[in-house]
C-alpha cells in the first residue's frame, strides 16, 4: 500500500460524508482517537475490521496478494520495447539476436 493505512481511512470518511464525531461514536472511541487514529502507519486488525464495517469498505483488501488479472495488468503497463539492429548478411549477429529475445520474453513473463 503506498499510502499509511490512517490517512486512507481518513480519506474514505472524508469521502462518506460522516462526521468525525458520527464515526467516533460509531467505533466507540472519542474524536481525538479518531484524529489519532488517522497519524497511525498500522491498527490493530479488529479495529480496522471495525472501521471497515463502519464505512462500508474493505481496508483489508490494501494487503492483500495482487490477484493473476491485477498481476497481467501490471506487467502490460510496463511493457519493453528493445530495439535490435541486425546486419543481414551476418547469421551469427541473426542467431545471438533471436536468443538474446527468447530469454528477455522469458524474464517479461515473470
């Protein structure tokens, strides 16, 4: 997750249009803890559970194993285009060309 997890809870409250004395209330703390709450770069899972149950949204879904689809999608963003001059009269520089590119899409397709 590239953001600590307070200021993305405080985004998605900000976002639910529930005041923060609403939230508090609704997760049994005060306002300062809440105001705490969103300085914090961890939280106790049965609290986030709650906070998740609160605001309708799944915090735990930020530390969760991209799945195969997230992984393809990551890959095609970061797709290499590697340019090769080769000399046509030289099958050495064609043969070396053709196995330099297998093993570079192996390494894509990691």
């Amino acid at each position: 997750m590239n953001q600590p997890i307070g200021k993305k809870i405080q985004e998605i409250l900000n976002s639910s249009g529930m005041s923060i004395s609403e939230f508090a209330r609704r997760i049994s703390r005060s306002p300062q803890n809440v105001y705490d709450i969103f300085e914090r770069d961890s939280i106790d899972t049965g609290l986030l559970a709650t906070i998740g149950n609160v605001l309708k949204h799944d915090f735990f879904s930020y530390f969760a194993a991209p799945s195969q689809k997230e992984i393809v999608e990551q890959k095609r963003k970061y797709r290499v285009t590697i340019m090769l001059e080769i000399d046509e009269d030289d099958k050495v520089d064609k043969v070396l060309a053709l196995a330099l590119g297998e093993q570079v899409l192996k390494q894509l397709k990691r």
